[in-house]
C-alpha cells in the first residue's frame, strides 16, 4: 500500500467551505482509484513543547488541525490517481489560493509506503 498524508490549518469559520471542497476531492479521488480517503478534524492533539500537529502547520487560535491520507495500492498507482486528480476540472474552483478555505503555505504533506499494516 501507499499512502499520501496530509495535516493542514484550517480556519474555524471556515470548516464549512472545507468541508464541502474535501467531500468533492474525495470523491473525485475515489473515482480515479484512491481505495480510501479521510479528512479528519484535530480532537486530541496538544501543542508539544517540541513538535506537535499544531507546531507543524504553526496553529493559530482561531484555527483547527485538520489530518487527512489517502490510501492507494501502490506508488505507482498513486502517481497515475494524483496526475488525474490535478488535471481534473471540476476540482479547479476549490483551488484558487485566494479562496482556499486554508492556508496552503502551512499545510504539510507527504507520501510514505507502508512499512506495518495489520
């Protein structure tokens, strides 16, 4: 498996607006072949004297962590969903990053192949 993950601050008044375009990414991921996609809002996540999930995105107090992934069957399957998924038009108008319901500059991300899964 592969898996893209993602942590990104999210406005509090604007959970709304991030929500509708997450449920519109997902499906679009789902059609070109993701096998699972979550979006999930921060419950359980205090700020670390080191690290932390808000450190990681600099968290302000009127923001909300926002974790998400995408789970794939392999990297090269990936690379082929995520080139469709850039490409698609119907998920252009969430992407303006004057309208982002986020802040794109401190949303981290990444992909990892899987190590243990049980």
């Amino acid at each position: 498996m592969y898996v893209d993950g993602f942590v990104t601050p999210v406005k509090k008044d604007k959970l709304a607006d991030y929500k509708k375009m997450a449920r519109a990414c997902g499906k679009v991921w789902k059609e070109y072949g993701a096998l699972q996609y979550m979006e999930a809002i921060a419950d359980d996540v205090p700020y670390g004297k080191r690290t932390s999930f808000p450190r990681a995105v600099k968290l302000q107090d009127d923001e909300v962590a926002v974790f998400a992934y995408v789970l794939y069957i392999n990297r090269k399957e990936r690379d082929r969903i995520m080139a469709a998924v850039m490409a698609d038009k119907r998920l252009a108008k969430f992407m303006d990053p004057k309208t982002l319901p986020f802040d794109g500059k401190r949303m981290i991300w990444g992909g990892f192949k899987e190590l243990v899964s049980i």
